[in-house]
C-alpha cells in the first residue's frame, strides 16, 4: 500500500495522479489524527479484498484542498467534525454518507516524566515552556487547542501562552513528534497522542469543564468518486470487527460513551469552531 505524507504540493498532485481511484482501486483524504490505525485498517482491508487503498494523510483542511484541486479521490476521512463541515457546505462530500467512525477528547502532551512539571492548562503559561500546537487553519487538533485557549484563560494568560508558542505543525502528527523528538515541552493534542508513543509521550488530563467539545472523527463518500459503491464497502469495513479491534489497539474511543468519561455530561459533541481572527494568517 503506498502511503503520502505532507509532500510538496506540486509532488501531492503528481502522486494523486498516479494513484489508485475506482474502479481499480481507493483513494482517500485522510487527516492524520487517524493515522496509525487507518494505516493498518487499510492494509487489512486490502489483504481480504484485493482491493489496492491509497491514503494522503495530512492535515485535514490541507488534504480537503488537496482532494477539491485534484477533483479525485473516493473518501474523505479528516480528523474533527469542523472539516467536515466545510467538505459538506461545499459539497465535496455525497449527503447523508457521513458516518462517525471514533472519538477525540482533546489533552495536553508532555515528555515522558514530565521534565518541565506540567500539571495543568494554566502551567501553559508558564516562562520557559516551549509550546507547540498545531496550525488551527488546517488542522483539527489546532482548532481544538485555539477553542480550549479561548474559552478557559484570561487575556493576560493568554497572551502568556501565545509567547510560548514555539511552533505551529502541519498536521496531528507532527504535533504528536514534536513531543517524541523533544521539539516542544508541551503540546495541546489529543488524548490518543499518549499511545502512538507511550515510551515517549505522557498525557496530562484536561479538567472535564475546560474541554468545550468532545471531538470525533468522520469519513465520508467523496462527490469525486468514481465508483460509490466501493467507497462504500470501505466505511462498511471500518465498522467490522477487524477494524474496530485495531482503532481500539491504539485506544481510541469507540463510543460517546467513553467519551463523555473525561468530560462534563453535557459536554457538545461535534460541530464547527469559528476560529477568532486574531488567529487567522491566512488571507481569505
């Protein structure tokens, strides 16, 4: 299975052309907060069907352009319900084949042993922290991280956060390394983050008041397809048990259920955060 990953864009477009769309085969749009399972799942579904799967992972706006500009691609799998909203207003995705496939609550991530003590969001703003969140423009989790800011600090601590912001990364998993490779002391991620690098990675726990959304992660059949049926039989395949067996490998959160373990009950789920244009770069 070939794999793209956060390449220029000309080379994007090369490869999206060069790879697999039905009917021979799938392409897919995917954000990178799914990554390490996607991967798998697709490998899986490849080996029972025959059936050859490319995924683009990147982050989820950025690869929702990439799938708009190439008019190809059969699935869109962003990592956050707010892309999704843009893909359905614009009509980049089929109505009604949206389907919920896992949860998000969103953290903060620390170096194994938490070297610079942090112990909660207000740590953040701390002199010295170096804090990594993720573009908010184009990838979920940073989407997240700007929404968390907003709602739960003053305007002195945030304005002490934003000084501490070392770097804004191009996709989920570029924040999640920026922990592994010792980039950053902190980054605002999601809880998952821990266990894709559980040697590397700790989680400390947001406060079930300060998260102002529980988080998931939706597929959806793109308008481009050629082939509606196969895309489909794909999302069939991510609720089989293979699949949901190797989301829950990596601790995702297969209901709103266990979700709502780590925030209030009545914590919104969902929905699109309209980024504040303090935060906006780039140019509408």
């Amino acid at each position: 299975m070939k794999k793209f990953l956060f390449m220029p864009f000309f080379l994007i477009l090369v490869l999206i052309q060069n790879g697999h769309s039905s009917p021979k085969g799938l392409l897919i749009f995917a954000g990178a907060a799914s990554k390490p399972a996607t991967e798998e799942v697709a490998k899986i579904f490849q080996e029972k069907t025959g059936i050859p799967v490319d995924v683009i992972f990147g982050g989820s706006g950025f690869v929702l352009s990439q799938m708009k500009l190439s008019k190809r691609g059969d699935l869109y799998f962003p990592g956050s319900s707010d892309f999704m909203e843009v893909a359905k207003r614009e009509s980049l995705v089929l109505p009604n084949s949206e389907k919920v496939v896992v949860y998000l609550v969103p953290a903060i991530n620390v170096q194994k042993g938490n070297p610079k003590r942090i112990h909660n969001l207000k740590d953040l703003t701390k002199e010295g922290v170096r804090l990594a969140i993720a573009n908010p423009e184009t990838v979920c989790v940073g989407t997240y991280a700007v929404e968390i800011i907003e709602k739960n600090l003053t305007l002195d601590e945030k304005a002490k956060v934003r000084k501490n912001i070392i770097n804004y990364t191009e996709s989920c998993e570029k924040t999640a390394n920026a922990i592994s490779l010792k980039a950053a002391d902190a980054v605002l991620g999601w809880r998952v983050f821990h266990f894709w690098d559980p040697d590397r990675i700790e989680t400390i726990y947001l406060r079930p008041e300060e998260i102002p959304r529980i988080g998931y992660i939706p597929i959806g059949i793109s308008k481009f397809t050629q082939d509606k049926a196969l895309a489909q039989k794909f999302v069939d395949f991510l609720f089989s048990p293979d699949a949901k067996a190797t989301f829950r490998k990596y601790h995702y959160l297969m209901d709103l259920h266990e979700a709502r373990h780590f925030t209030r009950p009545d914590t919104p789920v969902g929905g699109e955060y309209i980024l504040p244009d303090g935060w906006r770069t780039i140019k509408k």
